[in-house]
C-alpha cells in the first residue's frame, strides 16, 4: 500500500534548488516582472532628462514597442508554453529548449537598448523570437489534434505581423503608429481568447454555477468584433466608422463581463485584479470612440488599454499561473494584492487626471510611472524565490 507523503512549503524550501528552467512560466515571468520595472524607470529617466540610448527607435516608440514586445510578449510566452502543456498533455520548451527561447527574446531587447548594434541583425533578432514561440506551442497542439487551438499560434503570428509594420515605419515604408494600434488589437484579441476560457472558470469557484452566465452569440463576435475594430482602425482611423465598432466591440466585451460577474468577486484579490483588467479593455474600446469625435485623445485610450487592461492581467495571471503551478494555496500575498490595488489606481491617474485636470498630466504620468514600478518590483520581490526553487508540493515543473 502506498502512503502519499506530504511535503509542506517549509520543508521544501529548505531543501532548496533551482527550478527556473522547469517549466516556461518560471524564467519568462520573471524576466517580465524586471523587464516590466527596468522599462519603465528608464523610460522616464530618457524623458525627463533628454537623454538618447542610442536604440532603433525613437524613445517614445521603443517605450511603445518594448511595453508589448518585451514585456507582455515574455508574460505571453509564459502563459502559454505552460497552458498548452496542460492542454495537450505534452511537454513544452523546458531545460535547454527553454533557455534558448529566453535568450532569443532577452537579445532582442538587448539589440533594441545598446547603441552600435546593426540595424539588421536589430531587426532579425527581434523579429524571430515570437515566430519561434509559435512553432513551440503549436507542435504539441498539432500532434494532440487539438486544432481549435491553432488560433494561439496564429495570434502570435500576427503580432509577429504587427511587429513588422512597426519596424517597417521606422524604414518610411509605413506608419508606425499603424504597426503599434495593430498588435495591441491582436494581443487584446489573445487577452479575450484567454478570458473566455479563464475567467468563468475561476470564478466558478466562488459563486455557484447559476451565477456565471455565457451568452452563445456574445461569445462568437468577442473576437471578430475586435478584428473588425483592428481592420476598420487600420483603413479608416478616426473616423465614425472606427467610432461605431468600438462602442460595439465596447458593448460585446461589457456583455460577456456582465455575465462573467458576482458579488464574490470583489472579496478575492485574484479575481477582482482579472476582472478589472477586462473592465478596461471594455474603456478602452469607449475612450477611442470619444476620440474619434474629438473627446479625450486616442494616446488616453491606448494606455487604458496598456496600463488597465494588458497591465492588470498579465499581472493576476502571473500571480495566479504562478501559484497554482508551483503547488502554493491560490491566495494573494497581501503585498500582492496592494500590488494589484495600487496599479488599479495607477490606470486610472494615467487615463483620468489627463481628462480631468490638463494641466497636471506631467504630473499624473510621474506618478503613474512610480505606481507601475512599485507594483511590479512588489510582484518581482514576492515572486522570485516561487519561480526560481521547486514546486511546494514536490510535483515536476
């Protein structure tokens, strides 16, 4: 007869070891949480000061580029090349594999920050790592049968598309603005495909079942809407065109919210961070049809979409993935969850005080840009010893 034996988080961790390269989760949240602090203090160091890296881009655009091709792109990486292990019962990148995937992504930040780097090895680097990540997690998709999932894949396609258009504009063959609004479409598109398969789930653990509602239709224009919003955005920006599909896209994604909803979610710091995050995706959509007619300005609205919603999840997903996945109680640090609290209140000084108060919004951004580093340095310094030493409870990964 086999007795199962017990391993508490104490003893586990005075055992010690390291455990980074076990499963993606471990290197590429970690990489994303300093990313995600170094990012910004030299953004605004760069700002403040005048000072030029050196870099590709212009510091505005690198700022822009790296928020999602740095960080979200590492926290991406994470998430799935441990989802699809848990979706197809087949291994993903871990060991070797795995350090050759964050060295590729961590050389194409590297290229983008040191000056003298040639500008076509600058692009190339950076250009292969999200391609590479798509072939990784689409070989145990293909080979599990699984193809409803190749649409993960595929999304990383196209950010790896709207990476492009980005480099392209820097060349003068297009705008890059036109590259930048593309893959936050595409990585919000993600953000909604995740969603809709995470978030009812864990909030079935707190309310009963008849509180958690799907509606069939809602659920099958959550993602064309926003793909006709990036179309429409891409051939008629500004516009009431535009307008129109985002107060649509504003009004589907608010639905599915609506339905996802419960008192209970507001007592679980890993709940209510997840669904404050999708609460701005839906503001977002609502603060570009203002600035499509004048009210507010599309930049507002961008960085409720980067700061509220990209922000804001990754940061509850990387909480949570991280917990569950290291064998930890799914219960948010009290750091934390001040974490979470306090880059909730950063989003809204970075959309509103600009709106509300034009005069302080070089303030506002100073302190938003305080607020995004002291959350993610809380992540960074409560998570670490959780992804670098094994799992609590003895288990692989």
């Amino acid at each position: 007869m086999n007795i199962p034996i017990q391993t508490s988080e104490s003893s586990v961790e005075k055992k010690g070891g390291f455990s980074l390269l076990a499963l993606g989760f471990r290197p590429f949240f970690l990489a994303a949480g300093i990313f995600a602090v170094l990012l910004m203090a030299t953004s605004v160091f760069g700002i403040q000061t005048g000072i030029s890296y050196g870099n590709y881009f212009p510091l505005p655009l690198w700022h822009a580029h790296e928020m999602l091709f740095g960080y979200t792109v590492a926290v991406i990486a994470g998430f799935l090349l441990t989802a699809v292990r848990n979706w197809t019962g087949m291994e993903t990148a871990r060991g070797y594999a795995l350090l050759a995937l964050i060295l590729l992504w961590f050389s194409g930040r590297v290229a983008l920050a040191v000056p003298g780097v040639p500008e076509w090895f600058t692009v190339l680097i950076d250009m292969a790592f999200l391609p590479a990540l798509a072939l990784t997690v689409a070989r145990p998709i293909i080979k599990s049968k699984q193809l409803r999932n190749l649409s993960v894949p595929l999304l990383l396609l196209l950010m790896a598309a709207g990476n492009g258009l980005i480099y392209a504009g820097v060349l003068g063959v297009s705008d890059a603005l036109n590259g930048l609004w593309f893959s936050v479409g595409v990585i919000l598109m993600l953000m909604a495909l995740i969603a809709g398969r995470v978030m009812p789930f864990f909030t079935g653990r707190v309310a009963s079942d008849s509180d958690i509602r799907t509606f069939p239709m809602v659920e099958s224009l959550a993602l064309p809407v926003i793909a006709l919003w990036i179309l429409v955005e891409q051939l008629f920006p500004d516009s009431p065109v535009s307008a129109v599909v985002a107060v649509s896209a504003a009004a589907v994604h608010a639905v599915r919210l609506y339905g996802w909803s419960c008192r209970g979610v507001w007592r679980e710091p890993m709940l209510w961070v997840i669904h404050t995050a999708y609460g701005w995706l839906v503001a977002g959509f609502l603060l570009l049809a203002l600035a499509d007619f004048g009210i507010g300005s599309k930049l507002l609205a961008l960085h409720g979409w980067t700061v509220g919603a990209i922000g804001m999840f990754t940061l509850g997903m990387m909480a949570r993935v991280a917990l569950g996945h290291t064998g930890r109680p799914m219960s948010a640090h009290p750091a934390v969850a001040g974490a979470f609290l306090l880059l909730a209140v950063t989003a809204l000084i970075r959309v509103l005080i600009p709106i509300l108060f034009p005069s302080f919004t070089e303030v506002a951004l100073l302190i938003a840009a305080a607020g995004w580093i002291l959350a993610f340095s809380t992540f960074v310094w409560i998570y670490t010893p959780y992804l670098v030493r094994p799992r609590v409870d003895g288990a692989p990964g």
